[in-house]
C-alpha cells in the first residue's frame, strides 16, 4: 500500500501549488477565451510569476504574510526545479481541481490543510489509502470505506480526508 517517495512528494507539492497558485493569481476577469479556467489560472499565476522581475515579484510578495510569501518563494522554486513532464503532470492535476464547483474545491481544500495537520506518521498512511482509493470504481470505494477495516485502521478525520479527497480528486 506503500507509494514511492518521489511520487508522494509530488502529490503533495501539486496539492501544495494549488493553494499556493490560488494565492498569487490575477482576477479570473482576465482569463483568455480559448483556456478553459484551470489552464489560465496556473499559467498566470506560475507563468506570470516567471516572467516578473525580480521587483515585481517582491511587491506582489510583499502583499502576503511573510511565512505565506517565503512558502510561495519556495514552491515556486521546486516548480521551477521540476521536470517539464513533472510540470504538466501538475498542470493537469490542478486544471482537474479548477474544474469542481467552488464548494467542492473549498472541500479539497480543507481536507488537504486537515491532512497538513494530521502528525507525520500518518501522513503517508493515510496519502497511500487516498491512493489507492481514487484508482478504485465508486462502487468499490464505498464498500471498502463502508467496512469495518476501513474503520478500524483510520480515525474519523482521516476516513473524512480520505472520503473526500479521493471523491472530489478521482483519476
């Protein structure tokens, strides 16, 4: 039930980028016609960031709470650092995300920060059953969350993180 490493911290960054983009992106206003959503936020928001100056990026940073701007600093440096396979693979997980409906999106949202919160050693316990639960068919998922393992190997804000996440987030 175990996923590599390499694959677990890209999940979590690509959740991470999500947040981070939603922080340093332009009015949707100025989307262009022929980008769906998704595609126009991350391209203005990580894109746009490349392209300011290293001024303008410090004014735009100067806006944020600075533990918020250094973490911003930080992701956008690992994005940058990442394999342009690696990149579109984010780009496509985030274009899924833009595509729920606001409250489902708030949901992921909370789910992830509730997941940042859950102590270090369960982290990867419960990131392998999201998993593991967003491969299987919806029939599946709710008969494995439905049983008493299920139940038994995860507490109530997990079986919550890992219900919704793997709802909201399928593959």
């Amino acid at each position: 039930m175990t996923c590599s490493s390499g694959r677990s911290a890209l999940l979590r960054f690509g959740f991470a980028l999500l947040l981070a983009a939603a922080a340093v992106a332009p009015a949707r206003s100025q989307q262009e016609p022929d980008k769906s959503p998704g595609q126009q936020l991350l391209e203005n928001s990580i894109d746009r960031w490349n392209r300011m100056s290293p001024e303008e990026r410090e004014r735009q940073l100067a806006k944020l709470p600075p533990d918020r701007a250094a973490l911003i600093r930080q992701r956008i440096r690992r994005y940058n650092q990442m394999h342009p396979v690696e990149q579109q693979a984010l780009r496509e997980r985030y274009q899924t995300f833009s595509q729920l409906p606001l409250d489902r999106q708030q949901i992921v949202r909370d789910r992830l920060r509730e997941f940042r919160q859950l102590p270090e050693a369960r982290r990867p316990i419960v990131h392998a059953e999201v998993e593991q639960m967003r491969l299987l068919p919806e029939a599946q998922r709710q008969a494995r969350m439905s049983g008493d393992e299920f139940r038994s190997q995860f507490s109530p804000p997990e079986q919550q993180i890992i219900r919704d996440l793997s709802t909201y987030l399928p593959r």
